[in-house]
C-alpha cells in the first residue's frame, strides 16, 4: 500500500475567486512522482474552528498532511491556532524562529512579526540549514506558506523524506469513445482488480477519443494487464501506447 | 447574510496530478459575482463511499452544492452513485435522458450509455429546453460534469437562479509590509468588525507591497471602513485604491 496525503489549503483569496490556487497541483505532481498517494485536498477559510476540524480529520485519515496558507503576521493568518487546536496544544514562540527574526528585522521586531514565531507546542524545525525560515511540522502535520515560490521552495527541502516505491504508468490512446470502450475496462478490472484504471475522453483531438491511464506500484501486474487490455481491444482501435 | 455554496470535484486524475482542475476556480468567480459564498472546496477520489459521505456534509453545511466529475459511462464514473448514497435514494433511469440519448446514439444505446441516462431518483432536470443534455438536481444538489467546456455551458444555463445581493469590493496597494500594516488592519475591524477584510503580500511587485481588499455586502459600510482606514494608514502608505 502506499502512504497516503491529504492537503488543506487555507484560504478566503481562493474561496472568493480572486485567485486560482498553484500549490495544489504542484505538490499532487510531486507527492505522486515520489510514490505516495494524494487522497484528499480540501479548501477552507482563514477560520480558527474550520482550520481545527479539517486538520483533525485530515490527521487521522493519511500519513502526511501538509497545510497551505495563513502564516504571516495579519488577522487573517490563523493556520497555527487551527493546527494547534486540531492537536489540542497549545501555541508558543519557537526560540530558534525568534532569533531568526530578530537577525532578519533588526530592531524592527514588533507583535506583529513576532506572530512568524509562533509554532504547535512540540513542533519541530526541518531543513533549517538549506532554508531561510525553516519549514515548521507537528506529528503528520507540515505547515508551509500559500506564497507559490516559498512553497515550492520548502517542498524542495524536504521532499527526499517522502520517497518510496514509485507508480508505474502506462497510457493507450484509442480512437474509439467511452461508450464501446466501458465493456473492455470493466473486463480488465475483472482480471486486474488492483490494477488504477482511468478513462479520460477527449473531444477536441483530432487523433484519439480516450486516454486509458493503467497505474501499479508492480511493474510486471502492470506489464501484464496493459498487454491484456492492447490485446482485448478491437483491431485499428489503439492510436498509441505510452 | 449570504447563501452559501460547497464544490465537490470528483476525481483521481486531479490527485494524481495529471491534470490540473480549473472548474472550481471558475465556479468561484461566478459564484461570487452572483453574490454567493463559496465556504469549501473538496477533491476526494471516484469512490462511492467517499463521495456518499462528503456530499452528505455538504448537503447539511451549506445552501448549494456543485459536483463536478465522474458522470460519464466507463467504471471510474461514479458520481450519481456517491449522490444517491448521500441522499438515501435508489438510482433510477430517468425516461427524458433515455430518449435523449436514443435520439443521439439511434440503434447504438448499448448499456454502458445508458448509464449517462442515470440520476438519482427524484431528481430534476434544468435547462432542459437549451442544453443538448440539461443540468441534473436533486434538492441543493446540482450534478455538472468534469470536462470545463461543458461544466462551464451547464453553469452558464443556470446560474441566474443563483443570483442576489452583490459583494461590493475595494482593493487598497500599500507600500508598508505586513507587519508595519498588521495593527492598522486590527484596528480596522475593531471599528467594522463584520468587513470582510484580506491581506496579500506581494514579492516581487516593484510598486506596491500588499494589497488589501475590503469587501461587504453593504456599500454603505464599505465606505465609510475605506474611508477610515485610508485615513489612518502612515501618509505616502496608499499607493492606489480600485
């Protein structure tokens, strides 16, 4: 089986359509390419108690969560009271991220920025050597910024941690549509039940109708069902394989 | 107070990072245009029960709620299943879209299209006279399909029965950071506390460092708080209001 992730972005700016979230697809692209598997992404408001609730449900379902949005110093960065009240602790000031404040602003360290300290009781700091500001993670919980090159840039410090069998994938284009084509998939099921299956039409290519994704962490399973499924097909209908 | 609204984007392809979903982006810029609150978005995987349990949630949170996926005829099309579930009804052939789809597919309507003729049982069908295939609802649920082209003609039939009172929005570019403009945004909503009120850093934008937007559904309030808080800010702060 593979580990398994949830993300929860926080977020009113996406909710209310002023913008259209990056980090999401960003980290679904990464996880997958380092072998776990995204099961949920949820988008919530910078609310204390919608935080609390999702994180807690999150933290029970997967084995990594990582959090996107509401660390800076404004009233509407509240992700580390939700993670906090999620895993009932509560929020403290992380000396080693005072001190980084405080070599950064100088003797400009008002309340405000001194918000960027405050971290879950018990929290510990990854990749504080590689990084300017460390990424901060409680348990399962990894809590990083909803600024896409900062994002990207912890992820990157800490993404080897994540690694483990890859997926293998196989794509058949056909030229057939998804109405002949749902016979052939639901008997491939039936010989490979474990096998992930996917059906993505397509209706404005001129070459293929459908995109068949077959995926398995065995790659011999899914050598197998991919010549089984190009075999079954009818003649002329497959376009390519990938 | 204004209606709210739930997404549920239903399938694996977003979560697996193949491709990146643009529906819910959209639906949240239309909602809010209409005046409506988008409080969640989820993505959760082509699973009956995980779609069961999470339109059931949604159904009870808020006031609309838009499936997006899993509707067409192969065996990772599962949505009007999930719905059923959710709701506690059977899935049921609906005679209009049969005859649709026999209209469509004349002697070829074999069993995997006719699944596309499924709804859940009681549902209703909407815009039935300008979709070639009309919108399917059953209570506050309206099931529309992952393909943006047809999610968005689908959106486009119906979405005056969505509309109310607008949000009214004011966007105000500040040259101080966050931390300088945290206080005078937290005196702000002492004086206005029901402001939607959003901070946005901005890195690498040479004139302005965040913008700052104000937003409620009574103009009045709107600006007398913009006019206030205009006022307050350090002199030479404002780089432009819209």
């Amino acid at each position: 089986m593979a580990k398994t992730a949830g993300i929860v972005l926080i977020g009113n700016e996406i909710l209310s359509g002023k913008i259209s979230d990056a980090n999401a697809a960003y980290l679904c692209r990464e996880l997958r390419a380092l072998g776990v598997e995204v099961r949920k992404i949820s988008v919530i408001p910078d609310e204390v108690e919608a935080i609390a609730r999702e994180v807690a449900r999150f933290v029970a379902g997967y084995d990594y969560v990582f959090t996107s949005g509401g660390v800076g110093p404004t009233h509407d960065d509240v992700t580390i009271d939700g993670v906090s009240r999620a895993l009932g602790v509560a929020v403290a000031r992380h000396p080693r991220l005072v001190a980084l404040l405080e070599s950064f602003y100088k003797g400009k360290l008002n309340a405000a920025r001194l918000k960027m300290a405050e971290v879950p009781e018990g929290s510990e700091l990854l990749a504080a050597d590689s990084l300017i500001f460390p990424v901060i993670v409680i348990g399962n919980v990894y809590i990083l910024p909803g600024v896409p090159e900062i994002f990207r840039q912890k992820f990157e410090a800490i993404k080897e941690r994540f690694r483990e069998q890859p997926f293998f994938l196989r794509s058949v284009f056909v030229r057939i549509g998804e109405g002949t084509l749902a016979d052939f998939l639901n008997d491939l099921l039936k010989a490979y039940p474990l096998l992930m299956l996917g059906s993505y039409p397509e209706f404005s290519h001129p070459d293929y109708k459908v995109k068949v994704t077959l995926e398995s962490k065995d790659r011999e399973y899914l050598d197998h069902a991919l010549a089984e499924f190009v075999d079954r097909l009818p003649q002329d209908a497959v376009v390519r394989v990938e």
